[in-house]
C-alpha cells in the first residue's frame, strides 16, 4: 500500500514539516492549509503551511532510504543537468506521439532527449535528489544559462 505524505514550509518558522494535508476553511471561510503529523512525544498535532510550497511524497526512495519528493531537484549523472520531478501527463523521448503517461516525472527541458519516468532515474541510473526548486532555485537556472 503507498503512503501518501506531503510536506510543506511552515507558516510560523519556514522549517518543512511532514505529514498528512489538510484543506479546510475557518468560520469566516478562510482557507487553512495544515499538514498533521506527531511530534516528538508522539501526539497529533497540526501546522499551518504555506501551500505554494506543497509536495507530494512520490512513494519511491533512493537506495539509503530518502525520500523523493515532488518539486525535488535531480542531477544528470553525465553533466551539470538539473531538473525538477513533477506529477502530471508527460511523454517520453521515444514514444509515440500517441503516448501518454501521467504520475511522477522529471522535468527534463532543452534540447536534451531524456527519459522522463522517474523509476528509472532511481532504480536504473540511482540519481539522488540534490536539492528542491523552493530551496535551491539556482540549480535550475544553471542549465537555462548555458
């Protein structure tokens, strides 16, 4: 069964937190963004996060156990090629134009033909994440310089 986590800043500190997210409206219909998770002791709490920063859990990990998350950065073992996992509808380099797939992907752009799907850059080639587009903003730019 996948484990469906998120993990956002929070509002108060703009640490991340992980957890389980929640959308939900006060009673004068303002929206919350929360993400549940227990703390130290091991009770439930909540914090509100700001949702510019919300990730998905991509329910893969590296070979020494990290997570990958969406909005991650991950390096091209052959060059100094950045690129952000995403969730959405993408192709692949070699398939047809009739094909489709949707889930986690890299974001490969420019004119490198890269595969897209995800599980092979963490079970074929074993990328690791490098840094997150909120965090590390510059590792994407670095491609779009040259």
């Amino acid at each position: 069964m996948r484990e469906i986590l998120f993990k956002a800043k929070r509002k108060d500190n703009g640490k991340w937190i992980e957890g389980y997210y929640q959308k939900r409206y006060d009673l004068l219909g303002n929206e919350e963004h929360l993400i549940f998770h227990a703390d130290s002791y091991n009770v439930w709490e909540y914090a509100e996060v700001d949702p510019e920063t919300l990730c998905q859990f991509t329910g893969r990990c590296d070979k020494n156990g990290k997570k990958f998350w969406e909005n991650d950065i991950i390096k091209y073992h052959f060059g100094e090629i950045y690129a952000p996992i995403k969730y959405g509808y993408y192709q692949n380099c070699f398939d047809s134009q009739k094909t489709e797939h949707v889930g986690f992907y890299v974001d490969w752009t420019g004119d490198k033909c890269l595969r897209k799907d995800l599980g092979y850059w963490i079970d074929m080639v074993y990328a690791m994440p490098v840094g997150n587009i909120f965090d590390n903003p510059e590792l994407l730019q670095v491609e779009s310089n040259e």
